[in-house]
C-alpha cells in the first residue's frame, strides 16, 4: 500500500470504491440504494455516487462511490444500515461483486 500520497495540489488525496456487479433486473438494487441514502442522511461518509451499465454487457453495472480518503471509506463501510445495504445488494446480483479500492493520485475538472 502507498502512503503519504497526496494530489496535485497539496490537498489529502481522496478514494474511490469501485463495485462491478451483475444482474438483469437494476430496479430493486437502485431500490435498495436510494433506501440507503435516506437511511443515512448525515451519518454517511461517501460524498457522491454514481452508477453505470457496461455499454457492451447490458448486465453488467458498476457503481462508483467517492470518499474524502480511505479512512472516510472504512467508517461509512461500517455503518450498520452499510453492512445491510450491502447484504440486500449481495441478495440481488447474479453472483458476487468485485470491488476496486482506488487511491485518487491525481484530478482533473
């Protein structure tokens, strides 16, 4: 693991999880979604997420949720309605997710 690294800019460098997942059916895993977000209003640590479908495997999605830093990604991941968020998620894939744990080394707007 790299440490110390910060972005262009001098500012903490952020993180990025990256969740791959499959399922034919994305309605009840953006359900279970957007029931996280209420459920953790103002407790939460991720800053933004996003969601997209492999342009060649309509049933492949990725979700990208963006952090402060690593430490900021671990307390969101242990929050309980995280942990059950991510039970539901695991419920609806067609198999298990593969995660992407990304070190922001550098930004652009």
């Amino acid at each position: 693991m790299i440490t110390g690294l910060r972005a262009y800019g001098g500012n903490a460098m952020s993180f990025v999880q990256i969740i791959e997942f499959k399922t034919q059916d994305i309605g009840p895993m953006r359900a279970t979604s957007d029931s996280w977000e209420k459920a953790t209003e103002g407790k939460r640590t991720a800053s933004r997420r996003m969601l997209a479908r492999d342009h060649n495997d309509p049933d492949k999605y990725y979700a990208l949720v963006f952090f402060d830093s690593y430490e900021s990604a671990m307390k969101n991941s242990n929050l309980p309605e995280t942990q059950a968020a991510a039970k539901a998620y695991a419920q609806l894939a067609d198999g298990p997710p593969q995660f992407r744990d990304l070190d922001v080394i550098d930004e652009m707007n």
